[in-house]
C-alpha cells in the first residue's frame, strides 16, 4: 500500500509505503509519521531549508528493504550492504540518502519494533522514532547545503577521516535522540507523583537507563580489556593488522554511537551522563572513551535545530576537529599511532597499549 501525504509546507512532501496494509502497526505508524513531519518540517520551512522528499517505510523486512535503498543511493559511506546488528542491540530503523544532497531519502523502520511494544507505550515509540530518523534527513539536507561536506572524502579511508566522521555521526545522534524527546514530550505527558511533566523516552516500557544498560554490557564485553586484548593480539602474531583496525575502528564508531544515545537519554531526564556517573570509574571510560566523548560534546554549540547554514556548517567544523584530536589520542592511549602519505594511503604503528 502506498499513500502519498504533502503537508505544509508543501516543499517537504512525504510519502508513505506500508509493505502489509493489514499490519497492526500501519494506523500508529501513519499517524505518528504525520505528527512529526508536520512539526519538522514546519520549522524546517521557517529556517528557509531547500526542498527535499521523504519516503517512509514500514516494513517486515527491515535489513532487506535497507539493503536496496542503499543499492538505490549514491553509497556516500561506501556501504554494499547493511546489517541491522549493533552493539548494544539491533537497529530497528535507518534513514538512507537517495541522493547527495539528501534532497530525497528513504527512512525505513521495522514493522516488528511497533508491534513488539505493550499498550502501556500507547504507540509512542513510534513517534520517538520517525522524530529521531526525521531529524536524520533534515539534518542530513542541511549539511549539503551547508557545504560542510566540501572537501570530505567519502567513505572515509584515513585514521583521521575516520575519527571525524565517527565524531559527526556520534554528535548527530545526540542531537536527534535531543529532538526526538522534545517532540515526544509535546505530543503527550504523563502525571507523577501528582504533578504533570511531559513524557520522556525513559517513561516507556524500556524504564530508564535503557541505553546505559546496554553501554555497560559493551563496556565489559568488547572495550576493556577488549580493546587492549584485540591490540595485544597483534603484537604476538595472533591476528593481522588489516583485521585489527577494522575492527577497532567500527568498535569505536558503534560505541560511540552508544554513548550519544545514553547520554542524550540522561540529559532528557535531567540526570548524570554515564560518563560522569555511573561508568566513570570503568577503565574503559575513564581511559579512553570519556575524554573522546567529553570533547565531542563540548564542541556541540548550536542551540537550534536548524541553525543558518554558515553557523551549521562552522558549529560541525568545531565538532569534527575536536573529534579527530580527541579519538586519535584514545587510539593512540590503546599503541595505535598512524602516519597519513601520498594519495590517502597510511601506516599504522602499534605499542603497548595502555591498560
């Protein structure tokens, strides 16, 4: 079944595909897809954003139907497929550029995630998450017309291309998980302890610290010792070089991602980040991810969600270098220094790796 739906203001149409029209989550999908289309789009519209089109699909093939989509677009991450498997869980929706200014993108969300929610969330996760993956593609449209990605090679292929684009993607989850709870907390509230607040993504089934729950396991599971482990396996022969990095760098990049979602979790309920709280004391955290992080958010400036594209485009610059600095030294703090020659190829030199 598909529906085409143009709301105001008509430069951002939306379409709508549901794979089964007798899906139970097909009602609350299409309304909650409405609902935070309007409310984007219209302050997409009041920041004079350029035109672009979004499809939004509900599908019971999530890791297929995103398999296609990114077989559609122009591979700007250089993927030639995807799998839904994360650390920390599964992903259960992805925005994906049809084009390289983003001016028409594919967001996809599996069906199984609605339908898996109890009554008690009243559909509202959906919202959270069309919110979050609409803040994607609009984020995404302003980056292109920004220029921020003027000189960006893609994919990312050098340790310091590769650290800032982790920083940008890390940053960019914040930011949409931020957004994503705003407009949560202005479509419904719930009264505690007789007072009213507006609903937060941590009143839903999941409970609070849903994130940080799943951060502490990988913390345990794969960055320490797992990280200094994976390093030291190379030193003894055990497993080569190609292998190892690869394998630190995409640790990095989902566990970074991990992190924004936990601490955005934390800022919408007014809490300690796991950084400072309840991790801080973890080696992992103290020596190596939370001086990463804590220079990523910081360099964070804008207060809007749609900023004029000079001061977007000057606001991910701050992010991006602060992000290279900060993740090459926590790389290095793990023996893995790199030296960047002719034509982007590189050397990575491996030490000992901090414990």
């Amino acid at each position: 079944m598909t529906s085409d739906s143009s709301h105001p203001p008509e430069r951002f149409p939306l379409v709508l595909e549901i794979a089964d029209a007798a899906d139970l989550a097909a009602e609350p999908f299409a309304r909650w897809v409405t609902f935070a289309h309007q409310a984007l789009s219209s302050l997409a519209s009041d920041a004079g954003l350029p035109v672009m089109r979004a499809t939004a699909v509900l599908t019971g093939d999530f890791a297929g139907a995103a398999r296609e989509a990114v077989a559609l677009g122009p591979r700007a991450d250089g993927s030639v497929g995807y799998s839904a498997e994360r650390l920390g869980g599964k992903a259960v929706a992805k925005t994906i550029a049809l084009t390289d200014d983003f001016s028409d993108v594919r967001i996809l969300f599996d069906s199984a995630a609605w339908r898996a929610r109890g009554p008690e969330d009243l559909g509202l996760f959906g919202l959270y998450l069309v919110a979050h993956e609409l803040t994607h593609a609009f984020v995404g449209r302003l980056r292109a017309e920004s220029g921020a990605f003027v000189g960006v090679h893609l994919p990312s292929k050098t340790p310091a291309e590769c650290a800032r684009s982790i920083a940008r993607a890390s940053a960019e989850e914040f930011l949409a998980d931020i957004v994503a709870g705003t407009v949560l907390g202005v479509a419904a509230s719930i009264s505690v302890d007789g007072q009213s607040r507006p609903l937060r993504k941590s009143d839903l089934a999941d409970g609070p610290g849903g994130y940080a729950s799943q951060l502490g396991l990988v913390l345990d599971d794969h960055v320490h010792p797992g990280w200094p482990d994976l390093v030291q396996r190379y030193r003894d022969h055990r497993l080569g070089l190609d292998v190892m990095w690869r394998r630190i760098v995409e640790d990095t990049d989902q566990v970074m991602t991990l992190i924004a979602h936990a601490e955005a979790e934390a800022a919408m309920d007014e809490a300690p980040g796991p950084m400072a709280g309840q991790y801080s004391g973890h080696p992992g955290v103290a020596l190596y991810l939370a001086p990463a992080w804590t220079a990523i958010r910081q360099a964070m400036q804008v207060t809007v969600l749609f900023p004029p594209p000079e001061e977007f485009r000057a606001s991910e610059a701050q992010i991006t270098n602060a992000g290279e600095d900060a993740l090459l030294a926590m790389w290095g703090r793990l023996g893995l220094t790199s030296e960047v020659r002719a034509g982007r190829e590189f050397a990575i030199w491996v030490s000992e790796p901090q414990r």
